[in-house]
C-alpha cells in the first residue's frame, strides 16, 4: 500500500508556491516511492500559476506529517488569502505497488479546498 499527498494550489505569488515547493519531498527522498512521483509548476488558461502534483509514500505517518505541515501552512491567514479559489490538498491511498490483478483500488479523501 502506498500513500499519497496530492494537491493543487493556484496562487499568482511566487514566494507563496516556493514556500510550498520547498515542504514537498524530491523524488530522491528515502520516504518517497519514486514511481508515479509528479510535482509541477504550470499556468492556467487565465495565466494563474498553478502548483500541483502527487507524492506517493511509502508509509502513512510520513505522509500525514508533510500533509499536516502543508495543511497549516495554507491556512495561515496571510497565505490564505494569496491562494485562488479551485485549489485543494487531499490524502489518497493506493494499491499501486501491488501486482494488477491484485489491485481494488484508490481511495481519495479531499482534506481541504477553497
């Protein structure tokens, strides 16, 4: 079983994504399974700037702490109203690592959206 922080945060201040870039694990981390890692900076079709991805762990309690930490961050009243709505964090759990015909399934939980 694997364990996934997924989020998507639009926010047009750098600073403000950076700080949030800089609490997601690289691809290289030890807690990290590195297979269907994804973070990326992009634009919107209204030029917002979007910071979104999925991080997979390999146990729940690494997870929960950076989704904790994340989760405070966004809610910081000075961040809070720097981030646009449509963004969202939520935790999702997933049989990926498991052979195919093993797998039942992800489950997604949204923990927070604007």
């Amino acid at each position: 079983m694997k364990y996934s922080f997924d989020f998507h945060i639009i926010c047009n201040d750098q600073t403000v994504l950076d700080a949030v870039k800089a609490g997601i694990p690289d691809i290289t981390d030890s807690k990290v399974w590195n297979v269907e890692y994804d973070k990326s900076q992009w634009f919107t079709e209204d030029a917002n700037k979007v910071f979104s991805g999925m991080v997979r762990f390999n146990s729940q309690v690494d997870r929960d702490t950076l989704l904790d930490n994340i989760k405070n961050q966004v809610k910081d009243s000075l961040i809070l109203s720097k981030i646009l709505k449509g963004s969202w964090l939520a935790e999702h759990v997933c049989d990926h690592d498991k052979p195919f015909a093993e797998r039942t399934g992800c489950a997604r939980t949204l923990i927070w959206s604007k």
